[in-house]
C-alpha cells in the first residue's frame, strides 16, 4: 500500500517534530499546501519578524532560538519561524539601534533598548496574534480534521490487520468520491 521498503520512522518524517515533512510527498504532506509543510499554518509576512521579534523581547531578554519556540508555543504550532528569518532580523535589529546582543555561555543573548522598547510599544497587537486569527475558521477546523483522520489512518497502517487496512481503504475512497460530490453542489444550504 506504501511503496516496497516505505516504513514510517523515516519515509513519512518520523522526526524530532514527528508529523509529515518527508515521504513521498515532499514536504507538503499527503494533502499539500495548505495543509502540509512547517507548521501547517498560514504563511507570516516577514515584516511580522520584526514586529514578533521586538514584541518578545518588551517582555524578556532571550536567545534567537528561544524566540522560534516561544513564537511557535503562542501561536499553538502555527508560524515557526526558521532561523533564517530570526538571526538576520536579529542582526539587522541591532545594527538599528533596537536590540542589544551579548555572548553568554556561548549563545547570543537579546536585549531590547529603550528605542526598541518604544517601536514595540507602537504596535497594536502582537503579530502571533494575527497569526492564530488567521489559523481560525472552518478552514483551519478542516486542516484539524485532516490531521486527525490522518492520525488515525497511519495507525491503522502501522497495527491493523489485512482486512483492517484493506476496510479503511474503501472508506477512504468512499470519503473521497464524497467530498467530490460536495464540491459539484451549489454550495447553498
């Protein structure tokens, strides 16, 4: 059913992150974009960075990785930054003025300065917050669904019996014809 050799741990990204950044389907995932990737969430402008960057450290002092987590905690998974997009903001922050960094048990340590302090001051509202206003509504509840039903089909896969795996598939296909079918109706309810 998977491909000869296929086993999850590593075919389907049975990685630090678990979930399904590798496999057959690249890194989008069996569904593709917008439900595969990094995070599975909607894509965050980079001028966000910025913003989410200064916002953080109003709040504390932190390292460039400790600020990718914290994005990722608040945002319940769905903007994780890469580093990437940290570190050069980062930098660019502290050539500006806005951030002050200093070496500390051989990681780069971030502060905010009152300039900073100010910029950040200026926002209206965090940007994670814009970024799980964006993840809300019946899309995001579909990719949950998705993900759910996913969940459920790499069990089966990974425990179930001949017979289990062979009644899931028809279910599957039978789920599929009937999504079809919802997308040929009129959408009026």
């Amino acid at each position: 059913m998977f491909g000869h050799g296929m086993h999850f741990q590593g075919g389907w990204g049975g990685g630090p992150r678990g979930g399904w950044q590798r496999g057959p389907w690249g890194g989008f995932g069996p569904w593709g974009p917008p439900f595969g990737g990094r995070g599975g969430g909607p894509r965050v402008r980079r001028g966000n960075v910025r913003a989410a960057v200064l916002a953080l450290l109003a709040e504390r002092p932190m390292h460039g990785y400790e600020m990718i987590q914290e994005l990722e905690a608040r945002t319940d998974g769905l903007w994780r930054p890469s580093a990437g997009s940290i570190y050069p903001t980062l930098q660019l922050l502290e050539d500006e003025g806005l951030v002050t960094g200093e070496e500390s048990g051989g990681k780069r340590r971030f502060s905010i300065t009152d300039a900073g302090r100010a910029e950040a001051e200026a926002l209206d509202r965090p940007p994670w917050e814009e970024v799980t206003d964006e993840g809300e509504g019946p899309a995001s509840s579909l990719r949950d669904s998705a993900f759910q039903l996913g969940a459920a089909i790499i069990q089966v896969a990974r425990t179930g019996s001949v017979d289990q795996i062979s009644k899931t598939r028809d279910i599957l296909n039978d789920a599929r014809r009937r999504v079809y079918t919802v997308l040929g109706e009129d959408g009026e309810a």
